[in-house]
C-alpha cells in the first residue's frame, strides 16, 4: 500500500472505515491516523500520519510469536490465526509500528458491558467474534477477504482525498511500485529491517 | 476495564496515538487490564528468583528445603502468573511452538526443562528414594548440572525477551539478561536466606552470604548505573525512559524501592554487619536487607517494563 | 443494497447502504457519483452508531416538570401518538386564535437541511414570518451570505481547483473533509495539491488546510479585512495589477458617483451614468455604442461633479498601508507585500484558455472565506474586502478564479429544460440570483417593513437571512416601541440544539425561550435543548429511516455540488430500513399536522411557490392532487420529479438508481462573461437601503437600533469588541474551528466519532501557544478555565502546539454536552458558545449576524481532575 501524505487531511476516515469493516470493539484500532507537530511558532510544521499494519515482509510479530498464530502469507500479507492466539501479546510488544491491539473481550460502545445494546451491536459482536476472539491478538489485515473478493480494503475505498493506492509491489509495473519510484516513496523504520510493505509518499 | 477510559468522561488519548514516544500497554501493571497484566511481572519475577534461589541453595548452601521452594515458585508460582496472564489459557500448550524464532517459546522450554532436571535431582531428598541416583552421585551430578544451566536460561531469557524489541530503546541492550540474571541470582540469595531462616535453621555460612551478596549488590548497582548513563547517552525515546524513571511517578518505584531501598539500603547493611554487628541482630537485619532486596527486584523489573516506551514511528522528523 | 444520500452533514454523498438480517451492516460510497466520488468520511461511516444508538427517541415525551432552566429535569413522560397530535394540534389551534405570527419556527443547517421547503411551506401556510436557523448564530455566515449573494448569486466561493493556481483562505478550510461539499471538496482539493496549487492561509491557528498549505500566515482574529483592504490598495495603487476590462465589465467600477456618493443617473431614464472615453461624455452604462468607460478621472455631468466609482475606492483603499494594516492585523507588512504581488502576478491578467471550444478569461487566483473570517462584528465588510481582491483581478466565476458554490445558473436538465434558471441584470445593470433559500434575495435590497412585523426585526433590515435581535435583553423595549402586537407564542424547533448552538445559552433561554408557552421540538435525542425548554418532544427518523426530495439540488441552505466541470447530479434520500419503533420522520408529522390544522390547501400553494423558486418551473399542485386526498409527502416527491425529469423519472426511478447526473456545461460553470451581469465595487445601493432602513428605526423612535454609518458603499475594517479590550488580564482572543470528524453538536454522542476525537489531539482540547502556556505555568492536559469579561466560563483540557498565535486559543466543534440524553457525549470536548454573548455589541451592523470572537482569560482548574 502507498499512502501519499500530500493528499491527507487527517479526516481519520479510514480510522473509523477500519472500525465499520471489521467491527473491532472499544479501543482496538487497526487504522488510525497520528498528528505530529515540529518546528517553533511560526515555522511549525503539522502532518497527519495514517497508520496501519505495516505487512511486513520481515515482519518482528511474525518472529517473537511463540505460538505460530502470526502466519505470513504467500501474498505477502500478515495475519493472525485468532483461534491459535493465546494472547501473550509478545507481538504487540515487539511491533515497532503500534500495528497490534490486544483486546480482552468484545465490549458495547454505548454501555461498555458484553451485552450488546442493539440489534446492530449484537450483529458487530458476532462480526468481531468471526473476525477475531476474545483475549487475543489482532490487526490490520489488509482486508484480506476484500482483497481476495477483488475490492480494495475498507480504508482506501473510503478515503476521501484518495491518498491510499494498494497493489503488488512485486510488480514493477503496478500503480504502487511506480508511485514509489516517482515521488520516492518511503517506509518507517527502514533500519529495523522489517521492510514494510507501505509506503508513504513525502508531503513536502 | 478497558472501555472505562472511552465511556467515562475523562479523555484519554491511547498510546497508539501519540506522536512521541509510545509507552508499552501489554506487559506490566497499569497495562491494558490494569491490574492483571502485572501477573506478567510476577511470572517474570517468579520465575527469576525461583531459578535463583534453585542455583544458590543448591550451589552455596545445600539447602534441599530451599531448593524445593525454588522449584516450587517455578513450578507452581511462574506457571500460575503466566496463565492468568495469558489471554487465552486454555491454549497455553501453544506457547512452546516456536522456539527457533521466539524468546518466548525458548524461555517456557527452559522452565521445563529446569524443572524436570531440578526434580529429577531432588527427587532422592524429597522422598523418592527408589529413584537409580542420588544427588551426589554422577548422574545426580549431571542432573544438577543441567538444572543449572536451565535455571540460568530461565533466569536469564526474560532480558533477551525484551532485549528482542527494537523500537523499545531502553530494552534493546545487552545490558538486559545481565541485569535480569543478576537479580535473579540475587534474588535467590534472599529467598534461600528467608527460607533457611524461615524453616527455624540457620544458615551454615551468614558470613559467606553477606559477602556474595555483597558483590550481587554491588554488580547490580554497577549495571543499574551503566543502564541509566546508557539511556543518557542513547536516542531521545531512551531518554524519555530515563525521565520518567527519575522524574514521574515511576521514580518511587524505581529509586526509591528498586535503587535506595532495594540497593542501597542492603548495601549499607552488608557492610555494617560485617564491620560490627554479631548474632540475632545481625539475622534481623539481614532477613530485612533480603526482604527489601526481593521489593527491589520486583521494583526494577516493574520499573523497567512500565519505562519500556517504543520509538515514535516516524521518528526521523518531518 | 439500498443507494441513498448520506445524511451526517450537508455534504450529502451518495451512498451504498448494505443491509444483512435487515440491519444496516455498512456504508460506502457510490463510485459514479459525482456527490463522493465514491469516498466517505468519518461522520458517514458512523451512521449506523446514530441510528441504532440506544439513547435515541423512540416514542414521544412530554414534559411534567412545570419548572424549565438549563439544567433542569423536565422529567419526561412517555405518551401514545395520538397524545402528542392532539396536544401539538390544540396548541398550534390556540396560537393561529391569538395570532399566528406568534409561531415560530427553528430548523437545522445540518441533518434535516434538505426538509427545509415543508417546514417553510408549513410556515407560510400557517401565516407567520418568524424563524431562524439553530447555528445561525455560530455555524452560519450572515456576512459570508450575504456577500456570497450579492457577487456570486451565490452562497459562498471556492477555488475552481481544476485550474486555480494560488489559493488564499481566509478563516476557511475548505477541502479539509467538512462543512459545504465535504468529501467533494476534499479529493478535488487534494487533486489540485498534487496539479500544484499553491495555497496561502490567513489564520490565527494552524488550521487543517494551513497545515498541508505552502505557507501560513497567523493573522489575528477579525482582522482580515485589514490585510485584504491593504492588499487591494497594492494591487491598484502600488504594483497597478488589476483587470480593467473586468471592472469595466463586469462590475460597476466606472459608474459615476456624484458628491452625495450615489449613482449620478441619466435624467430620464434613471440609468446609471459612465464616462464615455471614446465620445467624452456621459453615457448610459448600457449604451450599445459603448466601446470603453473611465475608470478614473473627475468628470462633470449637467454642473454635478463626479468620478468613476472605482477612483474613488482606490483613493479610499490609500489609507489602507501595509504598515497601517500590519499594525492591526499582526502580519508583517512585507509578507501582505509579497502576498499581494504573488496573487496579483499569478493571475495573469489578460490572459485567456480554451476550454471545448470556448475562449475565456484565465484567472487562476482564489481568494476564498468562509467562517472564520466572517463571525466578527464588521464581517460584511470583512467579507467584501476579502472578496474584492477577486472581482480587482476578474477571477469570478472564470477558470481558474473564485467559483460560486451551487449552481447560479442551470441551463435545465438535458431531457426536460426544465430545472432552469440563471442570474439576471436589474435596470441597474447588477446581478439578482433567481435561485435562493431565503426570506428574500440578497440583492435588490428588500424594501423595509413599517413596522417590521418580525421579531427578530430582520424585515426592517434588507439582509438576506435572520438577526439574533429577538435574543436581545431590551427585545421587549424594541417590540413595544415597533408596536409589533404578537409576542413569542409556541414554538417547533426542528432538529435543533438551540441552548449549545446559537450563542451564550442563559442569554437565549432567559430572554427568548422562556417566553414562549409551549415548545415542541422533533429530533432524534433529548437535547439539551429539549431538557431546558421544550414541552412535547416527538422522535424524529434519521436519515436512513426517511425520504428526502432532493438533497444536492438546488442550494436550498445545502451547498454541496462540486465545483467547476463535472456533472449535475439530483439525489434523493431514502429510507433504508422502516423508522425503528415509534420514530416518525417529522415531514409525514407536518403534513398531518397541516390537515389537522385545515392548512391542506394553502400548504400546497406554498409548496408550490417554493418549488417554482427553488427548483424552477411551475407545477400547480392543487391541480395534480385530487380533492380531497391527503397530503402525502412520496407523491408529492413523485409528482415534482415526474415534472422535472419526466414522466419516466418519478419516485420509482429515484428509488431504484438513488440520483440522475448530467453533465455541466461550460456556461453553466463559467457563467460569468455568459451573463450580462454586473457586481458592485462600490456598493452605492447600501447607502439609499441603510437610510430607508434607518428612517423606519427613528420613525419608532430607535434611532441607533444598530450602527448606521457601517451602511456606507466603501469597505472598511472596523474593530470586534475583543479588539478593544483593555483589561490586561484578558490577553487571549478564543475563537472557533470545525473539526472533520464532527457535524455540529451531535455527532460527540456517536460512539465511533467520540473515540477517535479522544484520540486526537486537537478535537476536544483548548490549543494554547506553547510559550504562553509556559508563561502562565499550564502543561500539556491540564485542566484550565477560560473566562470571558462578563464571567462566563468554559472548561478543558490544553493541548500545547506552536501552530496558534501566542495571544490566541482555538476551541473546536460544538462539544461540552451535559444534557441526560445525550451521555456519550457528556463532558467531551469544550463548550465555546457559553463564551460567546448574543447583543448589540456583537451583531454586525450591516448584515446583523453574530460576531463570535472573545477575550479571555485562562487559569488552571484547582478543582479534581476527573472529567
């Protein structure tokens, strides 16, 4: 995925278009966007940062856990096996990016309790519970069922300003792999050696 | 709870979310789940002073009743702490999955496997007498010998377990599994003296207790030293570690328990009683010098973990 | 899946909403709309939080505690339908007895925006003129209207963002994912960043687009008429970069003025005169043989001296130095000078661009306000100057230039031609809007009324939209005086939160909602609002429990097209699920409500009045419905759209495909040198409305009602009261700024939004200057107080940043709810309107809307530390 912070309003819509695909309960965001500020009044500089699982190809999470719920696929993207998860949360320790959300049990976002209070609520429990469990690890997956079903994941489908491009980037020729090339794209943390499989693009 | 922050009125703003450096939420007290995220801690502390006490009782000062405690806490009191821990217990067979890649798997490997060795080598004191060795005996030996080494794993693997995470700067030294197996021998010096002591006997050597525990101490507060000028010298993330050891909250637990309390303190104690002191007084207070050595073993791992922040993710600038 | 129009703001995205097990499982955008490319924002996505909220209304409440007040428990009783019609219609039945002018009612900006035309067609049936709009006073922009109205037909600007190549907002950040055409506005603004426009903002903070921008400019609170009357002066006096054939043109800038500062007319045919340079002598701005004017120069027409109005603005803007300007508004005198000649240079006068086959003006500078710049007690004049800098360069309503935002003018949908309208010139040659939401145009002036028969006496006025005067402490002095014989007497509030979204709360409750009788109020939560005030509360449906006519079209109060080339596109809303239940979408109450009340048929001819207006063309509805059928509001969404599109585009078409889109025309987006309008540099017909206006204030006997010498033809900066603050100790201006992740004052209690707001620095804190944090000892999450002159109060948390002027703090949203409906959003955020005072002092003399700055000052919170 190439996320172009030249084009982010830090909307947070994907914050919240994550939270509507998956249904993650209070607290776990698998998306989110972060606001960083540097510089003295007035040359201050503000950027909005979306983030999300970095999928990487050398990914620390995948590594550190003990129990091979943490799996990388073939394609490149990283998920969790939430019934073979046993909630260690080594992973969400080690992931340099914040990617990981530990979450003890489904909770209702209007009450807090595990009765859901509406028929939409009840229907968001039983959507996380398939999606994940209670007392483990889970993440960004790069709307993998999307993906496989040919649509692009929730975030870069909503996004308003179009800043998320997702694609092959072992392809050399795709949409992502020329943007990177063009506007140099960059990945965090390049010095952990997770090689990142998204990309940001330079707003300045 | 963890809702309690989002639907109560006060507006807290999640870890994930700042732009500066990130406290770790998973591992600790004042975790996700407040309170019970610190059996983590405890298995961790468990697990250090138990292998420890194991190494000290049966290498110094021959206590089988000691030892057995040592087994016990791991045995028992780790295994406990870690399931409660665990967000799913039920699958904690799943942990030893892994152990090419993840310090986990290897430390919970370690366990096992110092606990089958050091039972095994018990196991002809404690009643079991129909078993083919005793502990003097060459296979006892060897038995020991492996107890040993994997109550060293297991007092050690919890440093390269953090020491594993790149972005937690104050974590990623080599500093961690000395430290970790430091304390974890020191530790043992005090569960096996309150042990001994507790049992009503007497330890055979006081004299040769205070001394080694002299130089625990001393090698401690060294490493303690080394680790803050480390942070000092290190990236900003460090030093945002190191300011919140020194400068919040945390410090109470950190100097005050883990360093005055926990270092100092015995310190002084270990050279005063060797210079004057003799008899109960002298078992007074080292009986407390143990117990505040075993709060400020607690306190720098709680110190340690609560200080664990990640490096921001985008922490080159704008 | 049902496709629909979102309903979350007025940006109104066309939307896919799936359904599983009949609930509604997920929203997403439809990608061949022109309304959301296919996009959705936050507010959109939270949807379903909304409608399945169990907080929501779900049978109507009445009242039993006699006691009202903020604060007070109206200890709510649930009663049957039935109940509640026949309260509502017995009351109503009562007040139409008394006098029905004597009813007023408030709508919403927002969620029910596009209901609008029932709740005015009720109104008008019923016989009262009085209403306004909850948030008018904060959210909305009389100045910004106003002005919009009166140069772009308009109700607001925006950058033409295909082809603009420097943008300066003012106060606006428009393409940040809020506000009028939320998420269009976005991803065209986006795209223009990434063409490489360039964009300047003028801002005390560093609002989300000065955040992406190339440069900020931090700029005081209610000086930008300043800065802009300083970069005029540059542009025409200085660096001599101005569109002389457009002033010609296209505005009034060679009209003769004579010493009374009026037109100087021709005799007979009262035609305003210009300076004939090619003849050398007066000539009807009309003439047919008129090859160019005098845009300088004093000339003299039959012994009355005069000059060109243009000349005289221009030795008008003299006094406007940088230096004097920089002085007031805190920017350094160089960068208004760098700024000036950049927007002036960029706009490369005189050049022209090809566009299918079309040749026409290529401006590509914007000058764009909104909000920001406009909530401040000179802001009619603050808007003008701000938008002059565009009609001095022709940038309005070519390619490139300042667009107006809605259509001004359709040529009609391609199948029908109906749906048509445009501007046209009155016999003084100046543009009237044909297509407007409210009371009356903006331009011709509208003759007073004497005696005003409004309460809120905005008929004395000739502003396009409403006054707060009847909030005033002396409202009972001023309808006494103006012998206006009907008191408040019940009220219907629409959707609203009048006690959080109008100004200072007790100010409105204890001078203008105490004294109605009897307050009904549909919405979908118990408010505030309706905790403090009303007496019968009846749930309304949400957006996607309900059926609306039309939500992009025209720009009925929702602005909300895309801007510049693209297509038109005419989207219904639709009910997705059944209203959950006793939820009743409050369209289907009023129509009961009219055939309750005998109003059956002067209901049909107000809606046919409007329908004509706003959506053009006649239909004669008492014609199509059969005598005696009720009132029924699917057929009468069919019948309009069979009239509009045809007879194969009723209610059926609409409910299967959700939208009809054609394409824009050239003309219909580049209209300006189309049409043979003209707009005022020299505003000479404020002078001749303010004294008629004025001559009915001293006729009653209120001479100085408001300050008249602000009814002048010139632009000027005048000062807020906050400017002429002297106490030291109120050294901070606060001020106002639209979060993207919220609609106003509902959206805190949507669980989603509210998680992430809490999450974001800036959402619900108070921003403070670091170094001035420093100064009075606050750290980043202290609790402090904000306290303004006259002691009102707020409270919250502090975010430090260096993205604020030191001597400023930014609040944002309509937050700080402590209603018992509404507890998700209980205690989240600050309430900045308490802060803010509703009376003289800060209205606008001109244009009568709210000025909304304010000193204060800040002091840490002693108290505990729990939210």
């Amino acid at each position: 995925m190439v996320i172009d912070l030249k084009r982010c309003t830090s909307c947070h819509s994907c914050t919240v278009a994550c939270k509507a695909e998956h249904h993650t309960p209070p607290g776990v965001f698998w998306a989110k966007v972060v606001r960083l500020e540097s510089g003295k009044y007035p040359t201050v500089v503000r950027q909005a940062l979306p983030l999300l699982c970095m999928n990487c190809k050398e990914p620390e999470c995948e590594k550190v856990c003990p129990t091979g719920a943490t799996k990388k696929r073939p394609d490149g993207i990283v998920i969790v096996d939430s019934k073979q998860c046993v909630g260690c949360r080594y992973c969400a320790v080690a992931c340099p990016y914040g990617a990981r959300n530990f979450s003890s049990d489904w909770t209702d976002y209007f009450t807090g309790e595990k009765k859901p209070s509406s028929e939409f609520a009840a229907h968001s429990k039983k959507k996380w519970m398939k999606e994940s469990d209670k007392g483990v690890v889970s993440k960004c997956n790069f709307c993998v069922d999307r993906v496989e079903k040919g649509l692009k994941p929730a975030c870069v489908n909503a996004c308003p300003t179009e800043a998320r491009t997702f694609g092959d980037l072992d392809d050399p020729e795709s949409e992502v792999s020329q943007l990177i090339k063009k506007r140099r794209g960059m990945q965090l943390h390049p010095e952990y050696g997770t090689d990142a499989s998204v990309y940001y693009l330079p707003a300045r | 709870m963890e809702s309690s922050s989002t639907s109560s009125g006060s507006v807290l703003q999640f870890e994930d979310f700042k732009s500066g450096p990130r406290a770790q939420t998973e591992w600790g007290f004042g975790g996700k789940r407040k309170w019970r995220d610190g059996w983590l801690l405890m298995a961790m502390f468990l697990g250090g002073i138990g292998a420890g006490q194991f190494v000290v009782s049966t290498w110094f000062f021959h206590s089988v009743t000691s030892a057995v405690v040592g087994v016990a806490i791991v045995a028992v009191g780790k295994t406990v702490a870690h399931l409660l821990y665990l967000g799913q217990p039920s699958r904690f067979y799943r942990l030893f999955l892994k152990p090419r890649t993840s310090w986990i798997s290897r430390g919970l490997i370690f366990m096992i496997v110092f606990v089958a060795f050091a039972a095994a080598y018990l196991a002809p004191d404690i009643g079991f007498s129909w078993v083919p060795w005793t502990t003097g005996s060459s296979l006892g030996q060897a038995l020991w010998l492996g107890a040993i080494l994997s109550a060293s794993l297991v007092m050690v693997y919890d440093g390269f377990v953090l020491a594993s995470c790149k972005s937690i700067t104050s974590w990623n030294t080599a500093l961690m599994p000395p430290l970790f197996f430091t304390y974890a021998i020191a530790g043992g010096v005090a569960m096996t003296y309150l042990t001994v002591t507790a049992a009503g006997k007497k330890i055979l050597s006081e004299g040769d207790m205070t001394t080694l525990d002299a130089i625990l101490l001393t090698t401690m507060f060294a490493l303690v030293v080394i680790y803050i000028v480390n942070m000092a010298a290190s990236t900003a993330t460090a030093r945002e570690s190191l300011r919140r050891l020194v400068g919040t909250r945390l410090a109470v637990a950190f100097i005050g328990l883990a360093i005055v309390a926990g270092l100092l303190v015995p310190l002084v104690i270990a050279y005063y009683r060797e210079l004057a002191v003799e008899g109960t007084v002298a078992s007074v207070l080292l009986a407390a010098s143990c117990i505040l050595e075993l709060a400020g073993d607690l306190s720098i791992r709680h110190s340690i973990l609560s200080a664990g922040l990640h490096t921001p993710v985008f922490s080159e600038g704008l | 899946m049902v496709k629909t129009s979102c309903g979350m703001c007025y940006g109104t995205c066309t939307v896919d909403v799936h359904l599983e097990d009949g609930i509604v499982s997920g929203i997403e955008g439809d990608p061949d709309s022109p309304q959301g490319y296919g996009n959705i924002c936050a507010k959109g996505l939270s949807a379903p939080m909304m409608l399945y909220d169990p907080s929501r209304l779900n049978y109507p409440i009445v009242r039993t505690n006699p006691v009202k007040g903020i604060g007070v428990d109206p200890g709510w009783k649930r009663i049957s339908w039935d109940e509640a019609m026949d309260l509502l219609t017995s009351k109503l039945k009562e007040c139409m007895a008394r006098d029905p002018r004597g009813l007023y009612t408030v709508g919403s900006p927002t969620f029910p925006a596009e209901r609008a035309f029932n709740i005015l067609s009720f109104r008008k049936a019923f016989g009262t003129p009085n209403y306004y709009t909850g948030g008018g006073g904060l959210h909305c922009g009389n100045g910004a209207h106003m002005i919009g109205g009166i140069y772009h037909a308009s109700w607001s600007v925006i950058p033409d963002f295909k082809y603009t190549n420097l943008a300066i907002y003012w106060g606006c950040s428009k393409g940040h994912g809020a506000g009028h055409a939320a998420n269009v506005a976005a991803k065209q603004a986006a795209d223009a960043k990434a063409r490489g426009m360039r964009l300047i903002v003028f801002d005390p903070f560093l609002s989300t687009q000065a955040s992406t921008a190339e440069e900020w400019v931090p700029i005081k609170a209610g000086t930008d008429a300043a800065a802009a009357l300083a970069m005029a002066n540059l542009l025409v006096n200085e660096y001599g970069l101005y569109d002389a054939d457009y002033l010609k043109w296209k505005t009034n800038a060679g009209y003769l003025i004579g010493p009374d500062g009026l037109y100087v007319r021709d005799k007979k045919t009262g035609v305003p005169l210009v300076w004939n340079t090619g003849t050398n002598k007066q000539d009807a701005f009309n003439s047919k043989g008129l090859k160019d004017m005098a845009l300088e120069g004093d000339f003299e027409v039959s012994g009355v001296k005069c000059s060109p109005s243009f000349k005289i603005l221009k030795e008008h803007l003299k006094k406007y130095t940088p230096q004097y300007a920089s002085e007031i508004c805190g920017v350094p005198a160089n960068t208004l000078r760098r700024v000036a000649k950049d927007f002036g240079e960029e706009a490369k006068i005189g050049s022209t661009i090809n566009i299918e086959g079309k040749v026409l003006p290529y401006r590509p500078v914007a000058s764009i306000y909104f909000r920001g710049s406009q909530g401040h007690y000179n802001q009619a004049w603050d808007c003008m100057s701000l938008v002059l800098l565009n009609h001095f360069v022709g940038a309005a309503d070519v390619p490139g230039g300042a667009l107006a935002f809605g259509p001004p003018v359709h040529l009609g949908y391609p199948g029908t031609g109906k749906l048509k309208y445009s501007v046209e010139p009155d016999k003084d040659g100046l543009m009237v809007a044909s297509n407007w939401p409210y009371a009356h145009l903006p331009y011709p002036p509208n003759e007073p009324k004497d005696p005003p028969q409004r309460l809120d006496l905005q008929d004395l006025f000739y502003i396009p939209t409403y006054t707060t005067i009847m909030a005033w402490e002396n409202n009972e002095e001023l309808w006494q005086k103006f012998k206006i014989p009907y008191r408040p007497d019940v009220m219907i509030s629409f959707a609203t939160n009048q006690i959080m979204s109008v100004g200072n709360p007790k100010t409105l409750f204890e001078n203008f909602l105490k004294k109605f009788r009897f307050i009904a109020s549909f919405n979908i939560y118990s408010t505030e609002f309706e905790e403090a005030a009303a007496d019968l509360v009846l749930p309304d449906a949400s957006f996607l429990e309900r059926y609306s006519s039309a939500t992009t079209f025209p720009t009925v109060g929702v602005s909300c097209h895309a801007t510049g080339l693209g297509e038109w596109i005419w989207a219904i809303r639709q009910p997705v699920i059944q209203p959950m239940a006793e939820r009743r979408p409050m369209v289907d109450v009023i129509l009961e409500l009219s055939e309750r009340l005998g109003l059956h048929d002067k209901y049909l001819e107000a809606v046919r009045e409007w329908v004509d207006r706003a959506y053009g063309g006649d239909i004669d509805l008492k014609k199509v419905f059969k005598p005696g059928e009720k009132l029924n509001f699917e057929r009468l969404l069919d019948v309009i759209m069979k009239d509009r599109f045809g007879e194969d585009k009723g209610l059926e078409f609409f409910k299967e495909h959700g939208y009809l889109k054609w394409d824009k025309r050239v003309e219909e987006v580049y209209w300006r040198w189309f049409n043979d309008v003209r707009v005022p540099v020299y505003l000479e017909w404020i002078i001749r409305a303010g004294r008629k206006s004025k001559a009915v204030a001293e006729k009653y006997g209120v001479p100085d009602l408001v300050d008249w010498s602000a009814h002048t033809a010139l632009p000027d900066w005048r000062p807020c009261p906050t400017h002429a603050e002297k106490d030291p100790e109120y050294d901070l201006e606060g001020f106002y700024w639209r979060s993207a992740l919220h609609t106003y004052s509902m959206t805190m209690q949507n669980p989603w939004l509210d998680e992430v707001s809490q999450n974001d620095p800036y959402t619900y804190t108070i921003q403070v200057n670091a170094e001035t944090a420093k100064r009075k000892g606050v750290k980043e999450g202290d609790y402090v107080w904000l306290e303004n002159p006259k002691g009102s109060k707020a409270r919250g948390r502090v975010h430090l940043t260096d993205g604020i002027r030191p001597d400023h703090v930014a609040i944002a949203a309509n937050a700080g709810h402590w209603g018992k409906g509404l507890p998700r959003a209980k205690g989240k955020g600050v309430f900045f309107n308490e802060l803010i005072e509703i009376d003289k002092e800060h209205t606008c003399p001109v244009s009568l809307g709210q000025d909304i700055c304010v000193k204060l000052k800040l002091y840490k919170d002693g108290g505990a530390r729990s939210g």
